[in-house]
C-alpha cells in the first residue's frame, strides 16, 4: 500500500507542476483515501473528516480531534495537524507553514459556502493566495486500476454474486422489494462487506421501469420482471451488479426484451479493446435495441467506472466520448424500460486488457427462476 501511495503522489506532483499549482488541496473523500490511506469518512456533504494539503515537498492530513489517532495510524506518510474550529479558521495557519501561493482545490467539492469562508479567512490575515478551482485531477489517476485495485474490486464482486445466489434460493411469490433488499443487504453485511456500494435496488413488476427505483411494498408475483440492482464495498472498493429475474416461467415479451438487453450487453463487451472510444462502444448497444424496436426504452448510459466510488471515470454513454485504455474497470448495463410493464437490466463488470477486456463476473447472467409456471 506504501508502494502505491507513493507512486500515486508521483504521479500528482507532476500534474500539479504541469498546471503551476504549489499547495493542493483534497476535500474529495474517496481521493483523500486513495492519496493517504486515511480511512475516515464523511457523514454528509457539509461534514468532513479531514483534508490534505501536499505539496512538492510536504504531505499534510488537517482534521479534528475524532480522528487524529486513526489518521496517525493510516497516514504514515502525512504530517497530522489537528484544527480545533474547522478547517476555514486553521487555513492561513496552514498555508503559511506550506509558503503557498496557488492553492489549487476540488471545484466538485467547494460549496459556494466554504469558498467564502476560505476567501474571508484569507483576506482578514492578509493573505496574497489565488485560489484555483481544478476538475478531476485525482480522478484521472484513479481511472487507471492498478494489480491489487483490480483484485480488491474482483473480491467485492465475488462477495456481491455470492450473497445473491444464495438468496435466489429464498426468493417466493408474495415477498416484498423490501423484504428482499433487507435479505441481500443483511448478508452482504454477515458475509464480510464492509458496506453497501449503494442502497440496493429491488423492483418488481411494472416499478422495474423505473431504473432506480426504491423498494417498497409491493409484493412478488409470478411471471414478471424483477429486477435487483446491488453491491458490496470490500476493503475501500466497491462492484455493481445488476439481474432480472422472473419467478416462474417467462413470458414472450420477456424473453424478447431479456434477450435483446443480453444480446446488447455481449455485442458492446465483444468490442471493447485498447484505444476505442466510449462513446462507440455505447452505440453499439443502443443500436442494437433500437434496431429490435426499443428506442425510446433506454434512457441511461451504457455504463461507468467503478472504484473507491461506484460512479467515476469512465463514463460508457452517449454523452460522454473517452478513450478506453488497459487498467480500467467499469460496467456494461444496458437495459429496456417499459411504462406499465416492467424492465430488464443486466449489468456486468469489466477490465480493459492490454489485448482485449475481461469480464469481471462469474454469476451467470440468465438467473430466470423457473421453480413455477406462469
């Protein structure tokens, strides 16, 4: 874990030369970890467990009493300093232990807030420093997984297919979304996750065309989608899954629009390679169901990086062009959405290979419960 740290902070310090940024500030909480190892997490947007501030030649961890000792044992590479009235009253404190001129920071993470605080802080000690807002200078190092990255993922992956089959096993006509989040949630838990990527999504029947639908009452029943949406944090990373499933024996219209969505998912793995663009690889799919007569029936991207968050770069749509390259780990989860019917998603995960991709998934993407017929 020294190993990568200090290559990703390599890697950081050439960045912040290349954009003449002397101090850089992090307040992004999955870019503080992957920078630090400093574990600790934010509670909720206008709460934080700490920043860093590194420069050329200083590493700084700034946070409050709560996490001091944890930051010392996870941080080794930092100096710890502890602010007792938040990080705007410690910042000219710290900027002129650091001599710095150009503070680069997080615009994603800056509310307009914290930005004044920052600047009054600055301007009452009569300190002459430019702040730069930056975009996605971490996350452009993270986009690239390296060997124990990929195995951490590919172990939370195993974790998540794990728990599902066995509750495959359970799964009966008349138990509600909820119930069925519950169970997959409690035994992602009970067999070692050390969190959710995300709250599980289960949806049944017509609430299935809703692609983040959230699990209420609503009770299985035979022959209709079902489709469930989860993942499991292991060891700071997380995976995403998606299956649909039909208790009993599918219909026509489910076999139709369950193949199609396969069928879409295989051709966009099938030319994923070094160098090809993610847009290109999103429009294969989406051709191929709008082909089948499902145009206006999927409405997302085909799919997104997956790390130390579940939604960075790279982003798989339309909207979005990148340049695939070895060492990223993403999903391909396309899906048809039907008003009054249901949906079907499938999604599977991905790393891109220096001669080709790899799936990352062993749960067979069939999954149709067949113990009934409709």
């Amino acid at each position: 874990m020294k190993d990568a740290i200090e290559n990703r902070l390599t890697r950081l310090r050439k960045t912040l030369t290349d954009k003449n940024i002397d101090t850089f500030l992090v307040i992004v909480e999955e870019n503080r970890r992957y920078l630090s190892g400093f574990k600790g997490e934010d509670t909720q947007f206008d709460e934080s467990a700490g920043a860093l501030f590194i420069t050329d030649t200083k590493l700084i961890l700034a946070t409050d009493s709560r996490f001091i000792l944890q930051a010392e044992n996870e941080a080794p590479f930092y100096e710890i300093y502890c602010y007792k009235e938040g990080l705007a009253k410690a910042l000219p404190d710290i900027l002129n232990l650091l001599n710095t001129k150009r503070l680069g920071f997080e615009s994603v993470r800056m509310s307009v807030m914290e930005y004044k605080k920052y600047t009054k802080q600055l301007k009452s000690f009569n300190l002459n420093i430019e702040l730069v807002p930056t975009d996605n200078i971490v996350e452009n190092l993270r986009v690239i997984k390296d060997q124990v990255e990929i195995e951490t993922i590919q172990q939370a992956l195993l974790l998540a297919e794990s728990v599902f089959k066995n509750f495959t096993e359970t799964i009966k006509p008349g138990m509600t979304e909820r119930e069925a989040a519950w169970s997959m949630e409690k035994s992602l838990r009970e067999q070692g996750a050390d969190a959710l990527s995300f709250p599980t999504i289960v949806a049944s029947g017509p609430n299935s065309a809703l692609p983040h639908a959230i699990p209420g009452y609503r009770k299985f029943e035979k022959c209709e989608p079902i489709l469930f949406d989860w993942g499991a944090k292991l060891n700071g990373y997380c995976s995403d899954i998606s299956r649909t499933l039909v208790i009993g024996k599918p219909d026509d219209k489910f076999k139709t629009v369950y193949q199609t969505v396969l069928d879409a998912q295989q051709m966009a793995i099938d030319a994923i390679r070094p160098g090809i663009s993610s847009k290109a690889v999103d429009e294969i799919a989406r051709n191929h169901i709008e082909t089948k007569g499902f145009k206006d029936n999927f409405s997302h991207g085909l799919g997104h990086g997956v790390g130390i968050a579940v939604h960075e770069p790279p982003r798989i749509s339309p909207l979005k062009d990148e340049t695939l390259m070895p060492g990223m780990v993403f999903t391909i989860e396309p899906g048809i959405y039907i008003p009054g019917w249901g949906g079907v998603r499938l999604e599977n995960m991905v790393l891109v290979k220096q001669d080709g991709v790899k799936v990352l998934n062993m749960l067979d993407p069939f999954g149709i419960l067949q113990k009934t017929h409709c």
